[in-house]
C-alpha cells in the first residue's frame, strides 16, 4: 500500500492536489494499489444534469480478488476476520486469509451450482455470522448483485426489498441470535415469500437449533449448499461500473431507495479512506461494532479492511448483553487497536455502572472512531477520557449510505481534532455549504445545507430500478452539485460540524428513518384517519419517534389503539421504528394547500411552546393548542 499521509502539512498538500487534477490523483493511486484484469480509458466522467458518473471506466477487476487472492502470498495465515459469538461463553472463531479465500469460493461454488449467475440479485437475510461475510464476497466473487437486508427488519420490509430487486435467492438462517433473544429468521423469510414470486431458492444456516419449517424444493440447509464444493473458484472480471450490491435505505417520501454501488470506484475509495482515516498499520486489530446490514459495515467491516489486507472483528451480538462491559471485554480479549462505533451506543454506555469499565483495561486502544449521527459534546469528552484516556484521536467520520465510504472526517493523529466536529474533507472530496436559495456561500464561517461539489469514485450510482428518483433526491434541489439531506456548520479553519437532516428523515439510535414511510405503516390502522410523525431529541437514541394521530369519525373505540398501532409499525418495518410518544389529536395543523405543518410539530413533541412561527396562516390554527394541551404542555 502506498504511504499513509502522515502530517497536517502533508494532508494539505496531498488535499489540494487532489482537487487540482482528480484524475491523477486517483488514477495513481488506483493504478498503484490494486489488481486489475484490465487498464481503464478514462479516470472519470460526471455528468451531474443527468447524474451520470462513472469511475475507471472501460476496467475490468474482482473486488474479491483485491481482498482475498493478492494478499495470500504475503498474509495468506494472518488472520482476516474474527467472529465474536452473541454469547460470552461460546468458542470464537478466526479465519484468515487463506481460509476466508476458500470459504468464499465454496460458497460462490455453492451458488453457481443452482444457477446464480452474474448480474442476478441475492438477498441475504442473516445474523452478524462470518457466514454473512462469506456470502457477501462469494456474490461479488461471481458478479451477483447482493442486497443484505438488516435482521431486525420485518417481514413487510424484507419482501418489499425481494421484490423491489428480484432477487431470486435468499440466504438466511434458522434464528438469529442478539442479546437474550433469537430472532426467528427463517419464519420471518417465509413470511416474506408468500408476496414474492421471485425467490427460486431459500438457503438456510443452522445457527440456533431452531426449529423451522423447510418447503420442499425451494428450502436447502446451508451445510448442504455448500457440501463437497471446491474451495477454488475464478473470479469472474467484472466491468469497473458493473454493480457490486444494493443497499436500501429509507427516503423522506414513499418506499425505502435501493442504492446501487458500482464495483471499481467502490473498491477504490473504501480502501483508501479506511487506509487513511483509522491509519491501519500491519498487525493492528480492528473492530467496528456496526452490522453488515448496514453501510458501515460493508464498507468498513467487510470490504475497506480486507482489500487493505487488515484484521477486523465481527462481532454477532449487543454492547448490553450480558452487560453493560461487553465492548470492553472484547476489546481486551482481542487487543483491539482501533474502535469504531455509534454515538448512540456511546451515550447509552457512558450511563452505566463505570465498574463495566474499570474490570477491563482498554490498554490495546490507538484510534476510536464515531459514525451515524451527531455526537454531542458530554459523549464525546466520556469517549475521550474514559475509553481513550485522553490519547486516542477520535475520528468523528461523516458520511452516507449513498456516499460509500467516509467523505468528512479526521485522520487519526494528523487531522487537528475539534470535539463534535467531523473536521475536513478526504482527499478528493470538496463539501460546500449552500444557501436556501440554492447559492454557494463563499464565507469560511457559515451555516449551511451540505452539497458536495466533486465527484468521487465510491458514490452511489443510481437508485435501482427509478434512475429518476436518484436524480429528484440528490441532484435537482441544488443543480451541479451532490445534495446530503444534511445541514452542516462550518468554522472559520474550515472545519464542518453535522448539524443534522435537513429532511423528513429522523436518526433513531442511528438508524434512519423515513417519517413518511412510519406514518403509511401507521394509516394502515383502520380506526386511524390521518397520521403525522415527527422527530425529537433523545437523550440516549439522538432522536426519537413522536406520532399525532386523528380518529375516523364514526371508528369505534379501541381499548388496545396504542399497542396495535405500535404492533402494525414493527410490522410493517420493525421493531426500530416504534414511535416512543404518540397523541391522539383533534386536528394537524395544515397549510393552506392542505399540507401538514410537521415543523410545528417537530418543536411541539420537543417541548417547545414558543416561536412556533406565524401560525395564523394555518388552515386550522385552533388545533395548535388543543394539541399542546392534549401533550399538557
Ligand atoms: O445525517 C447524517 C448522519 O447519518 C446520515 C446517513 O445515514 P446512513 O445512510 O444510515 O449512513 C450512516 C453510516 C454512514 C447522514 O446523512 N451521519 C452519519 N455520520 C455522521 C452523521 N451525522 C453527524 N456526524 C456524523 N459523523
């Protein structure tokens, strides 16, 4: 790997290079660290009208082949993964290089052998096991789309992304083990499948002795799958733009968006930021707590440190069970070096008795990092001081499902850091504050709506299926540019500082949310009229979820409203988008033109009573303060 950046100088130097002339600087580096099958034409093209991007176009390469097959010869017995068991007393598991390499060709064969073949989606609907691991490389081995599906989505949610995708496999397993319960998977995927035509194949892993049913002729146990497959399959070349998976994530208006990410840039830039944000050093562990369900963990679990030819923990269960110590156990059982993991998990523990703390040493720690949301100030001084002992940089790292890898963030131990700032942009990355008239603001210090100016190489390319959704969401509010959803500060050392959605999207315990697709789960019920969801903070989740509901008229009473309509929300997403306040209300504020007033919400189910703004251009101003006194404020 070329040299990490190793001073503030340097980052400067290299920073204004790389905006000097894009296309060397990645054209270098991509050249220099990775295999390809085959040269690219051209570096990148943007056309950002259109939101037509394309990285090392005309290349051919594996990405499984960059983070398995070139590291055998030099690290072919170091160890790749480490799987920490939701249970303490359960035998861990290593797997290196080697061993990865074969388990992902078994599977690879595996799926070959009942005709995945590139191009198909797979979906894969599993605990945090190193079989997940092995599936995700395995799909990408053979160019098959995977679309991982969170395991604490519901049913609903599941088949909505089958089918949003056709996937004709899923994987999945018997229960999915994650604190004192075991999710009971395959149930939930049989469930799934009576509204989805598309699924030939269900592969399931025995992970819990549950007891589940199998369908004749569709379902197959896992250990049969892969029972007799060679451990050596070829990598299949893949066009650098070929799609690698797709990953959903939830939308201010209507059904979650199906983000695609591309294979060359992908690599490219997950590498490169994983390299220079936590300055992995050979034989460092690394750990970050997030699941493979979500971006943080394909990139930064999965694919980021294995091309880097790193050593990452997977770890299957909850920083609560069997207590509060959990991550501090397994930071010392491991010797991690470098820690990455949510704000919300950090507010939760820096709570709890500090004698989870101190029966662990943390002494292995170099680099702790943060992703998600916002961290505030009284989390971050804990992280500090307690997990860090006041010299471990923190790199609060800013980015998005859509934006593939981190795009803000510090360089550990060369990026100055700030306490609740993400700091400065990567190399390649060129952020900009926009005003509400959609214009540049030129001043360093200032506040914003976060855009990003440049390209870069591991963006999503489209949304899958609904190119123009992609181009309404992200491209068309601010045109030639690259719109976050997010607003941002920024200092006068041109520091950034998240400040939060600008959108109907709420960030509970890092998960986000799409109001709108809360309150659809929520008008399902028939005694609702009309629901409105909104979001307010949280002092351990960031945010949470607070609903105003009106009743039919004639609707007859529901003793139990409250718990069904909390029933219909977990399924219909899951349990993670359960509103935790919810009111019974005459009216919702409207505008004129019929559309509801969530900002008047949003500051009621916050507490705040004043500065509602003019409310007397609402179509019903009276229910302002029924509603106020129905939430006794
Ligand atoms: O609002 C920002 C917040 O999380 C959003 C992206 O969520 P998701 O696609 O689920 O990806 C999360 C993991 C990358 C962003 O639009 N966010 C993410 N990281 C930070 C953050 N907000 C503040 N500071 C961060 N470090």
């Amino acid at each position: 790997m070329k040299e990490q950046i190793s001073s503030f100088d340097e980052y400067q130097k290299v920073y204004q290079e790389s905006l000097n002339d894009p296309s060397k600087f990645w054209g270098d580096y991509a050249r220099e660290n990775f295999v390809w099958k085959k040269p690219w034409n051209k570096v990148y093209s943007a056309d950002f009208e259109k939101a037509k991007f394309s990285w090392f176009e005309g290349a051919a390469l594996n990405i499984t082949e960059n983070c398995l097959d070139r590291h055998l010869s030099e690290r072919g017995d170091q160890t790749a993964i480490i799987w920490e068991p939701n249970e303490p007393g359960e035998q861990h598991k290593t797997f290196t290089y080697n061993e990865l390499h074969a388990e992902v060709c078994r599977v690879a064969n595996a799926l070959k052998s009942i005709g995945v073949k590139k191009g198909d989606r797979v979906c894969l609907y599993l605990p945090m096991v190193p079989e997940l691991a092995f599936a995700v490389l395995a799909c990408a081995r053979i160019g098959a789309v995977h679309s991982v599906v969170f395991a604490g989505f519901s049913s609903k949610s599941l088949s909505d992304r089958i089918n949003d995708a056709s996937c004709s496999v899923v994987l999945t397993s018997d229960g999915g083990p994650r604190g004192e319960k075991v999710t009971p998977l395959k149930d939930i995927v049989d469930q799934a499948l009576e509204s989805c035509d598309c699924v030939d194949t269900v592969v399931v892993l025995n992970r819990a002795n549950n007891d589940c049913a199998m369908t004749e002729g569709r379902d197959i146990w896992w250990h049969d799958f892969i029972d007799g497959q060679s451990s050596k399959c070829p990598a299949e070349e893949m066009d650098s733009e070929d799609p690698l998976f797709i990953l959903y994530t939830s939308g201010s208006t209507g059904k979650p968006k199906g983000m695609v990410h591309s294979s060359g840039g992908y690599m490219v830039y997950t590498t490169y930021s994983f390299q220079q944000v936590f300055q992995y050093k050979p034989g460092d562990i690394y750990w970050c707590t997030a699941d493979i369900g979500w971006i943080t963990g394909h990139s930064y679990i999965v694919y980021g440190p294995l091309s880097a030819g790193a050593t990452t923990v997977m770890f299957e269960g909850t920083p609560a069970y069997p207590d509060m110590g959990r991550f501090w156990d397994v930071v010392d059982k491991y010797k991690v070096n470098i820690f990455y993991t949510a704000p919300t998990a950090i507010r939760a523990l820096a709570q709890c008795d500090p004698a989870h703390l101190t029966r662990t040493t943390r002494e292995s720690l170099r680099v702790l990092g943060t992703v998600g949301e916002p961290i505030n100030q009284e989390a971050w001084d804990w992280y500090n001081t307690e997990i860090g002992g006041g010299d471990c940089p923190i790199v609060d790292t800013w980015w998005q499902t859509e934006t593939g890898g981190i795009l803000i963030s510090p360089l550990a131990g060369v990026t100055p850091i700030k306490p609740t700032y993400a700091t400065l942009p990567l190399p390649g990355i060129q952020p900009v504050l926009m005003d509400e008239n959609g214009v540049e603001i030129p001043d360093m210090e200032a506040e914003g709506r976060l855009c990003m100016k440049q390209p870069w190489p591991s963006m999503a390319r489209t949304i899958y299926g609904n190119h123009q959704r992609y181009i309404n969401t992200y491209f068309s509010q601010f045109p030639g540019f690259y719109f976050t959803g997010d607003g941002s500060r920024r200092d006068s050392d041109g520091d950034y500082r998240i400040t939060g959605r600008v959108d109907d999207i709420v960030i509970v315990s890092g998960h986000n949310l799409g109001t709108a697709e809360i309150e659809d789960a929520i008008d399902e019920h028939k005694a609702v009229a009309e629901a409105a969801v909104v979001g307010y903070p949280h002092e351990v989740k960031g945010n949470s979820i607070c609903a105003f509901l009106t009743l039919e008229k004639h609707s007859e009473n529901y003793p139990n409203l409250f718990t069904e309509v909390l029933d219909l929300v977990s399924e219909t997403i899951g349990p993670i988008a359960k509103p935790e306040r919810m009111y019974i209300v005459p009216g919702l504020p409207k505008t004129r033109s019929g559309k509801i007033m969530r900002r008047i919400l949003r500051k009621l189910a916050a507490g705040e009573t004043d500065n509602l703004g003019d409310i007397s251009t609402l179509l019903n101003p009276e229910v302002v303060e029924a509603i106020k006194s129905e939430m006794g404020l």
